[in-house]
C-alpha cells in the first residue's frame, strides 16, 4: 500500500546529533552532571522521570534564547530538507516523534513544514528554564502514541512509515507496517527494521518503490 503517514524521531535521524541532552550539556558546561544522570538511568537506579528532572535542573535558571541559540547548531542529516519536501509533494504528512525537547524539536517541525511534534517539553515563563520537564515521550514508550497517530490519522499500520536510530524506536517500528532504521545506533535497530539507511537520501525512492 502507498504510505499515507510518516513518523519520523528527530536526534539522529534529522538532525546530527543523536542526544539533544548531551548536546545542550556540552554548550552549558554540565557535561558531567548529564552523564552521571544517563549512567543511573541506564542502569536502572532511577526512572526516566527522575532522569529528565535532573538533567533540566541543571539548567535552570539559563534563557530560552540561550538554548534555542545553541540548538540551532545541530545541522541537518543530508537529505533532510529534501524528504521533507518530497513527502509534502506527494501528499504525504509526516509527524515528529521525539524524546528531545520542544526547543529543538518544534524549531524542526517548523523549519521542515512537519504536520505535527510530539515530544518532552522544557519548563520555562518565556524568558528563562524552570529547571523541570513536562514528560510527554518516555523513553521506550513510543508505541502507544504511534497506535494513538494511526487511529487519529485513520491510517493502517501498512500505510504507515516509521524512522528512528535507536532502541527507543523499535516500540514504535513495532506498530507500523515500514521501519526504517536511519544513522542505526546498533545491530538491533537495523535487524528491527525493514530496511537501513545511512541518512535520509533513500528514503523518497523506498517510499516510492512501495507504490
């Protein structure tokens, strides 16, 4: 069947950078703090709860401006702007589902003429970060809001694509009928996958072979 959706995790798979945390991190100096925050996550001695409040708390109190600023230069994987708009000549919406944060990920959705962004949000008054995150996109939790976008898109499983690059993908590739695994972070997103991409060059003729 022709794909009448596309859902597509923005870190990795659209723009360069794979952990937009780790990225705003590096720029604001807590580097450190983050990964000790990641390796407790990984290792399971805190929950992804805990985890986003801990690493949005080190940067409280920073401006918006300032990390919209610094966002802004993680680039674009090759190909990017023009699946963009290949999926919008062929009538094909497509939706950003993220772990990332809103501003990075709605900076994207905009700049690409997404149909719509689901992600974390920052806590902020407009002006500087709370040092808290409203948590929409667990990690690992992708697969009920895919099955929630088919059933609001009125879409099958068959009519659907999704792309991603790590483990907290393969829920989501689970419930849709063409994965793709785009920049994979390990052999076990590609074996999840129906096919690999090394950026989103190949994805307009996959789609297109499909028809």
């Amino acid at each position: 069947m022709p794909i009448r959706l596309a859902i597509f995790d923005v870190d990795g798979v659209i723009t360069e950078e794979h952990d937009p945390y780790t990225f705003l991190h590096r720029h604001f100096g807590t580097e450190e703090a983050g990964a000790r925050h990641l390796a407790r996550f990984l290792a399971g001695e805190i929950t992804y709860e805990q985890f986003a409040q801990l690493d949005a708390g080190e940067w409280k109190g920073r401006t918006v401006a300032e990390a919209r600023a610094i966002l802004q230069r993680n680039p674009y994987v090759p190909g990017a702007h023009e699946m963009a708009a290949g999926l919008r000549e062929r009538g094909i919406p497509f939706i950003l589902l993220s772990s990332g944060f809103d501003l990075h990920v709605e900076r994207v959705a905009a700049e690409l003429g997404a149909a719509d962004a689901i992600c974390n949000r920052l806590d902020h008054d407009g002006e500087r970060l709370c040092g808290s995150m409203t948590v929409r996109v667990p990690w690992g939790g992708k697969g009920p809001i895919v099955r929630d976008l088919l059933q609001r898109w009125g879409v099958t499983p068959d009519q659907c694509l999704s792309a991603g690059d790590s483990t907290a993908d393969i829920p989501a590739f689970r419930e849709v009928g063409h994965a793709v695994a785009v920049r994979p972070r390990s052999p076990e997103v590609s074996a999840a996958a129906h096919i690999t991409l090394p950026d989103l060059r190949g994805l307009l003729p996959f789609i297109d072979a499909l028809v």
